[in-house]
C-alpha cells in the first residue's frame, strides 16, 4: 500500500498552512484539523475499499515454451469484491524470460471476472519458473493504491524453437517449403526401393524401363524407385565453450540445436532412425536411436537443458564414444564452430575415414562478425591489422576446409541464419543421390 498521487498532493497543500502557523493561531488551528481530517478520511478510505484479497488471479501459459519465439499467455483475474475495480498487472517471467505487452490496466466490476493476454519470449533454454505476478488497483476514493507482488509459481521448461517444427509440417501440406528455403529434391531411379510404375518419361534411362508391364500395355512404362529408408543418422552438436558465441542475442549452441530439431523431424519423417550425441570436454548427453515423427518428443526431452560448457571440445573422445554406441553404418553429422585451422585438423584426424563405417558430414558455423571484419576497407593502421588478422584465420580455414574436403569428408559452411535449411537441403541431397 502506497499514497497516490490525490494524497500527496493534498497532504503537500494542507502543509503550507501549518508552516504558517506561527503568524497565526486561528490558522493554525484550521490547518491543523484539515490535516486530521485528510488522515480520518485517508483512514477509511482504506476500510471502506476492497482488500487485496478480493483479487483472485490465475496464470495460464503451456508448460513448454520454444525459445526466441513469442509463447501467448493469459492471466485470468476475477473481482469478488461488491465494487468496481481498476487493476493494473504485470508479470515477473523469471531469469530466462521477458514478456511483452505488459504491464496492462484491466476494468472490472463487481463479481466479474477478465483476462489479460501478453506473451512471453524465452532467451535461454532449460527448466525455469515463473515466479510471481505483481497487481496494484486504486482505493475508492483514490487516496492509497494497493499494491503486491503475489506468489504465483509456474514451472516451465524452454525448448527449441518447436514452433519451427509445426510449420514446416504446415508449409509441406500446402507444397510451400520453398519459402523456408527447403528444396525437396526427388530423383527417381536413383533409390532401391520400388515405389511404383509409370508411363515412360523423356530423360529415363532404359534399365528403368519394366519391359513385362511395356508389353501388356503397348507403350513404354518405366519403374519409378524411392530413396531408402530405415537409415541411420547420428546428430554430433558440439556443446564446448566456442558455441557459447552469439548471433543476434541467441547463441550458437541454440541456433544449432534448433537445426538439429528440425533435421530430425525431417529425417524421422522419411523413415530414418535419428540419435543425437552432445559432446564438450566429456559427453554430455546421448540420446538413443528414435524412429517415427513421436521420436521427436524424446530428443527434445533430452536436450532441451543442454549447455555450452566451459571445457574445449574434445573431438577424439567424441567420435571414440561414437564407435561403441553406433557400430551400423550411419549419416554423421556433426555440427560445430572452429576459431582456426588447427581445429579442422583435430576434426579430420579424429575421423579417421578407413576405420570408420560411417559418411560424415561437418556442418561449420560461420562468424558472421569476423566475415564482415576480413570484408571491410579500413581506415587506420589499427583497423588494417585487424582486417588482415581476420583475412588470415578465415583463408587458414578455408584451406584446411578442402582439405578435409580431399580427404572424403562432406563439409557445409553456413552462417547462423541459414544454419537449418543448409543442412536440410544437404541431407534430403543425400539421400535423393542414395550416398548413405
């Protein structure tokens, strides 16, 4: 409970007398029982008004919210007091969020009940609490505002950005994935799997042609094969101190998991099985072999709390891991962001192609900072030597980068932005050239 504006300017006028008061005794006596009157009448203001009590609040937000995005949340509040009121809210999202569209003032009269609607936006993954809503409404002769900060705990936990994932199923629907930048690549003849028969097509080659179906339908008629499913893919995310990085506030490790999501979702969707390996300094997280578009609610149950560590990626250890979880041939996709060429040197001696079964593929995040520092003409002697720092590192990686290249080893470089249909459209690539 706090004195309004009203009163403090009340009490600030009926002072002025009371500084005068000396010159005058009949002033003073005026003075002095305007001022006891302002405090009775201030008195029951606070006993005629409603308590905060009489205001009943229910927050009603999911208890998983996907991060960057805007999550929609209403609190539902009712007034049981016999009078009307005007209540201003806010709400306290915890450490790793932040709302918008608050605070709000909503209109009640009495016994009725209202809602506020604001949404939440999520910075960090992991498991939080939304601790307490905060509410302040007028007294009725508007002398006192009431005020409180009411215990109001919600448990939530912050995953990718799923929403990402909806969409993509909305736009497949519709035929419009090119608009996230997907290209669904089908080339027929090219898979194992017998998928159908169809009538002969210009370009086909001739050991498509069904020659049994040609002669009972007197026109040429070509088998149509689809890609190969029931394939592994295994999902490395790098978790050391490097992805700690930001791009646009939201860090390195975030964008790739929200990549790793949705390459999941889409290989699961093709009917391939999907694991996914967190690694730092040690392992952090493995997450077994999923399969069926449901799997995706497992992976995300067990890497929505990952954190970068502090620790340097340990490659060797990662991919020695790898060997005794995943013996089967599997697609490799390791994603990962290096500061210098050794660091792609450590990746491709880690692989050791001949004694591995498996068909990597490094996913390289760009540094869109140090991309525009190499590009940029300088002005003083200072900004030269830090363009040609940069120029350096960058042509240390892009060497070392075709090497791994010369080596058998798929590699995309790809900037934050375009991290998730860079991979999308490499993986449906391999599997249309039936690489796995």
């Amino acid at each position: 409970m706090i004195p309004s504006r009203r009163l403090v300017l009340l009490v600030a006028f009926l002072s002025v007398p009371l500084l005068l008061s000396g010159l005058n005794r009949t002033t003073a006596d005026v003075a002095l029982l305007a001022n006891l009157l302002l405090l009775g009448v201030a008195l029951l203001d606070l006993l005629i008004s409603p308590a905060l009590e009489d205001v009943e609040i229910e927050r009603r937000i999911s208890d998983v919210l996907s991060l960057g995005a805007e999550n929609p949340a209403v609190l539902q509040v009712r007034n049981v007091s016999a009078h009307p009121l005007s209540i201003e809210l806010h709400d306290d999202p915890g450490a790793l969020c932040t709302v918008d569209r608050l605070p709000q003032t909503l209109e009640l009269a009495a016994g009725k009940s209202g809602e506020v609607s604001y949404v939440v936006r999520p910075n960090r993954r992991g498991a939080a609490v939304m601790p307490a809503v905060y509410l302040r409404f007028p007294t009725r002769l508007g002398l006192w505002m009431r005020q409180q900060q009411r215990p109001l705990a919600t448990s939530i936990r912050i995953y990718p950005d799923i929403r990402a994932v909806y969409r993509y199923e909305l736009l497949a629907r519709q035929n419009r994935l090119s608009e996230i930048g997907v290209r669904m690549v089908r080339m027929p003849g090219q898979g194992r799997e017998f998928e159908r028969l169809r009538e002969y097509r210009y370009g086909d080659e001739i050991r498509q042609v069904d020659w049994k179906a040609t002669s009972r339908q007197r026109q040429l008629v070509s088998r149509e094969f689809n890609t190969e499913r029931n394939q592994n893919i295994v999902i490395m995310l790098d978790c050391g101190r490097f992805m700690k990085n930001e791009s646009e506030g939201i860090s390195y490790l975030d964008l790739a998991l929200n990549s790793a999501i949705m390459l999941s979702y889409i290989a699961l969707g093709q009917g391939d099985n999907v694991s996914l390996l967190a690694f730092s300094s040690k392992i952090e997280r493995f997450v077994r072999p999923v399969r069926g578009k449901p799997g995706i609610q497992q992976i995300l149950r067990s890497t929505y709390d990952i954190q970068a560590s502090t620790g340097v990626s340990d490659y060797s250890l990662a991919f020695e891991h790898l060997t005794m979880v995943q013996r089967k041939r599997a697609l490799v996709v390791l994603i990962t962001f290096v500061t210098d060429e050794l660091q792609l040197k450590v990746i491709a001696d880690s692989l050791r192609l001949r004694s591995l079964p498996y068909l990597p593929l490094v996913v390289l995040l760009q540094d869109d900072g140090l991309q525009a520092l190499a590009s940029r003409i300088p002005g003083t002697d200072l900004e030269a030597c830090r363009t040609a720092a940069a120029a350096q590192i960058l042509s240390g990686q892009t060497h070392q980068a075709a090497l791994l290249r010369e080596s058998g080893v798929m590699l995309i470089e790809a900037s934050p932005r375009l991290l998730t249909e860079r991979m999308i459209n490499e993986y449906l690539s391999i599997k249309a050239r039936n690489l796995m």
